[in-house]
C-alpha cells in the first residue's frame, strides 16, 4: 500500500532518520505543519507517550500520524534517564551538556558496568484511534569521553554492542540497519505494506 505519513515530531533530526528509512517503500512523508502545538509528554512509558502523540497529531493534522517515543537507559543509573532523555537532569540544558553530566555521572563506574540501552517505541494512529505499535531495542554500552559529530541526542557517548565507535561515528546507514528507531520503522514498514488506511485498525 502507499499514502502519506505524518512524522509527528518536532525534532527534525528524528523526521530526517524515519524518512531516510521509509524512502524505499511507496509512503511519503509529512512533516508537522508551523504552528503545530507541542504534546505533552507525561506518560510513565515510551509506549504512552508513543501512543498519545499519534492520536494527537493524528486527529490535529487528519492525516495518519507516524510518533515515537525513545530513550537511552543506562544500568548504572537505575534505568535513567528513560522517558526523561530529552529533558534529563535540567530542561534548558543544551544536549551536549546533558553528555558531558551524563558521564561525569558514571565517571567512576567500571567499563564492565557501564552497559546501556536505547529503547524505542513507535505508533501509527489515524484520527480517533490507534492502528499499530512497534518496539525496537539496541543495547550497547558509554563510552568515557565524546566520540563523533555525527547523530543527534546521546548518540556520542552510546557505542551499540559489538562495535568500538559510537553512533555519531558511523554512518547513517550504519546507525540505522543497527538502531533501536532502525528495527522499531522496519517493523513498522512490514505491517505497512499491507494496511488498507481505509480500514483503520489491524
């Protein structure tokens, strides 16, 4: 099937990355209209907040809303920052503030017991219901200092297992055939491929 997908986010570094993965299906994408109000992301889990700006935007836009929800777990800090990533420690801190506390944080915590995860949580509404969820998980480890200029977010201090640079030293391409919003859009495109828009849910 194909149509247009509202990306409902404001971050233009997320719409970026889900359009690049969504470019080899036949669904083009939209970005938020100006103006467009933000939603309150007060859930308890990426899976409420996920699911809450989709039906936002969905019913705001009257398009089908493509939203996300996701967030870097760190072990040795109990699971934070999590739903707060984007607002971690202080809201008007810039992110690469937010990096640089992050590790003086776990300054002292071996390499052993850095390990970390990023974890996202995708949902696709029309307006006035939900249609389809997806999750996807890359777990990985902190580096001790910022490595790479590439990414956005927590991606220059987050090394995804198996590999010794971060995700802001790879490539996009890399990033995404390894990423926790990578494996969430892909399993999103698999139920994509045979949704009717028409027929709202799954």
């Amino acid at each position: 099937m194909s149509g247009s997908l509202l990306v409902a986010t404001h971050n233009a570094s997320k719409v970026r990355e889900i359009e690049a993965l969504l470019a080899p299906t036949a669904w083009s994408c939209a970005g938020l209209p100006e103006g467009t109000p933000d939603f309150p992301e007060d859930g308890e889990t990426f899976a409420e907040n996920a699911r809450g700006k989709a039906l936002f935007y969905a019913e705001y836009v009257g398009l089908p809303a493509l939203a996300d929800d996701s967030g870097l777990l760190i072990d040795a800090l109990g699971g934070e920052p999590g739903v707060y990533s984007a607002r971690y420690i202080d809201p008007a801190l810039s992110q690469p503030e937010r990096n640089d506390l992050v590790l003086a944080r776990i300054a002292d915590v071996d390499d052993a017991e850095r390990s970390a995860r990023f974890m996202c949580h995708l949902a696709l509404a029309v307006p006035g219901r939900g249609v389809h969820e997806t999750t996807g998980v890359c777990e990985g480890s902190l580096a001790r200092h910022v490595h790479g200029d590439g990414g956005f977010g927590y991606d220059p201090i987050f090394r995804p297992a198996g590999r010794s640079e971060t995700f802001a030293e790879i490539s996009r391409e890399a990033k995404a055939g390894l990423s926790h919003r990578g494996q969430a859009v892909r399993a999103m495109i698999h139920f994509l491929q045979s949704w009717d828009p028409g027929s709202g849910v799954s």
